[in-house]
C-alpha cells in the first residue's frame, strides 16, 4: 500500500449515504438521555452496554439498536443526536450526508412524528448553516412491519414531506422480501420522494433484484451478496445501480468473516458504483473513515479505488446534477493537490 493512502481516503471530501441516525447513538449519549428522560434500560453501565455489542447476526444487532433508540423522547434528543454525528462527519471530511430515521421505532412509543422529525431538521440546518455539511432525510419503513404500518407512517409524515428527500426499507430481511412493501413504494415514488432499500445483505440476491423490479429503488443499501449472481453483477454495472456499502457493519454482523474476505475491491473492479459508508457507526467500530481505514488495511485498494470510491458518492448522491458537478470538482482539485502532512512533533 502506498504510504500516502491512508492520509488520501481520510483527507479526501466524500458523501455519506448509509448512515441510520440511531445507529450514530454512543453508550455515553444513551446513557446522558436515559438519565434526562427518566428512561430505565437493560443495562446497568456504559461498559455492560458496550459487552452487548457482540453480535452474531443483523437481528442480535437489532434487539439492542432498537433498546437503545428507546432513550429518544424530545425533539433536543433528536436534535443532540444528530448534531453529535455531524460534528463527527466534519472531522472525516463527510461534505454531503443523507441520513436515514425510523420513526416507527419511536412513533410506537408515542413520540409524535413532528418531534423526530423537526429535531433531526433543525440539526441538519445548522449542520448546513455552520459546519457547511448538505445533507437529506430519507425516511425507512421497518420491514418487519406489516405494509400497512408503513402505509400510515407515510400518510403520518405527509406535513413534513419538505423535509425529506426519499423513503427507505430496513430492519430484518429474513421473511420480508422488497415486495411486501410495492404499494407504499409506489405511493412514496408518486408522491416525487426518491427510493431506495437494504438489500442482500442477509437476504439473497434475489431481493435485490424485486428491489429493482418490483420497488424501483435508485440505489441498493448493502447489496453486497450480488456476487452470488454473475447476471445481477452485471445488471448492476450496466445500469450504473449505486450500492452503499458498510464495511465494518459487514463484518460486525457476519456478512463476510473477516475484512480480507470482504468484497468492495471486487464489486469496483466489476464495475460497480459502489460507496462506503458506516451504518451504525456506534455499534460497529467506527465513522466513515474507520471504514474505509479498515478496509484499505485488508483489501488490495489503490488511490485509483479511492477517488472512485468518492466520485461514487457524489454521483449517487440525491443532489441536483450542478452540486454534484462542484463537489466533484472539489474532489479533482484534492487529488491533484500534494498532501498536507501534519508535522512530527520532535
Ligand atoms: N437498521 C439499522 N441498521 C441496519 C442494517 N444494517 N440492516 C438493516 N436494518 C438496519
Ligand atoms: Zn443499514
């Protein structure tokens, strides 16, 4: 690996795209709100919480993410929450975010949907006005939820369809295909919101083809298991299908056994629009750049797979095609400038 590497993907401006806000939630933050709210949790410290984070599979991680969300009552919690990542986004040079909430986990615990919403709003606002961070919310449906759940959560957030930019699916794929959600992603489409859903990355890659056939989604969460389908790989290429891809989630929930197995390298060379990204980065080990630290460490990546890596981002991104140009520019001008080096002390 060339020396310069590591300094190149950490410096380098990127977009984030696969980022659940109450994922970015840390031990320490999940204990401050219990204590403000008066919220009882499982755990009885910050260390028994973290032992929990040992995690066999997406559902053992999703049993404690959900605990942990219970602490979300007021719209400063929201706000808190969001502005604690984008400070952390800033110091891995993140330019553009799109987050991703769920409000089902709270509206089911009578948190109203205009708390959610307008809390993590006025974060990103101040993120844009401050830290000069742009940023979307894409609103996901919980797929173990019936359709009809996911039906009147959209019907809940239609008073704030200006604050979100597109509707996403998560939560447990095993027994819940794309195509249980068609019609509220129909409507969600017909109501001009973009589309996009995890996929393949427990469920097969038969689910990320009813992704792209049966929901229409313009980027796939995940999709790393596509390489068990020559075909898909291909389809994916030709059509220049974005995938967010999440590393150290990846690894955390064993996806891939280890990070010399993982497949980003391989989905680039195949040509496809593969992005980095860090999921829950409070329970997986690390921000963006810890993902593609991690990553460089174990995969044969080259300056070449960065910059795609970042051009990947920006192109995938839900932005208008001018903004996309000048942070596309901005990350020209970065990979033609020398490295600044932090001087050794000494
Ligand atoms: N919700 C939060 N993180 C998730 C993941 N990696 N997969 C599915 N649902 C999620
Ligand atoms: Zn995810």
């Amino acid at each position: 690996m060339s020396s310069d590497l590591i300094p190149t993907l950490q410096q380098m401006p990127k977009a984030e795209l696969h980022l659940h806000i109450e994922g970015s939630l840390e031990p320490e933050m999940i204990f401050e709100l219990a204590r403000r709210n008066g919220v009882k949790l499982a755990y009885s410290s910050i260390e028994q919480l973290r032992a929990a984070y040992a995690f066999t599979d997406l559902q053992s991680f999703l049993d404690v993410y959900y605990a942990g969300a219970s602490v979300l009552l007021k719209e400063q919690d929201f706000f808190d929450m969001t502005w604690a990542y984008l400070l952390r986004a800033k110091a891995d040079n993140v330019i553009h975010v799109e987050i991703f909430f769920d409000p089902q986990t709270h509206t089911e615990r009578g948190v109203g949907m205009r708390t959610v919403i307008n809390g993590l709003s006025a974060a990103l606002e101040k993120g844009r006005a401050e830290l000069g961070i742009s940023s979307g919310l894409i609103m996901c449906f919980l797929r173990h939820l019936s359709e009809e759940d996911a039906l009147a959560t959209l019907v809940l957030a239609m008073p704030f369809r200006d604050k979100l930019i597109g509707v996403g699916l998560d939560s447990g794929e095993q027994g819940n295909p794309p195509e249980k959600f068609a019609r509220v992603f129909a409507q969600a489409r017909a109501l001009g919101l973009h589309v996009v859903a995890h996929a393949g990355e427990e469920g097969p890659p038969a689910f990320i083809r009813t992704a792209l056939d049966v929901l229409e989604v313009e980027r796939i969460d995940h999709g790393v298991r596509c390489v068990e389908d020559e075909a898909l790989v291909q389809r994916l290429a030709r059509e220049k299908m974005p995938l967010t891809v999440c590393p150290l989630s990846n690894i955390k929930l064993r996806v891939f056994d280890k990070m010399e197995q993982h497949n980003l390298v391989q989905l680039l060379d195949a040509g496809i629009k593969a992005t980095v990204n860090s999921d829950d980065p409070a329970y997986f080990g690390g921000y963006v750049n810890d993902n593609f630290v991690a990553a460089a460490n174990a995969l044969p990546l080259t300056r070449r797979h960065a910059y795609q890596l970042a051009c990947n981002s920006f192109e995938a991104a839900f932005l208008p095609e001018a903004i996309k140009a000048e942070y596309i520019d901005r990350l020209d001008t970065f990979f033609r400038t020398p490295l600044t080096t932090v001087p050794e002390i000494g």
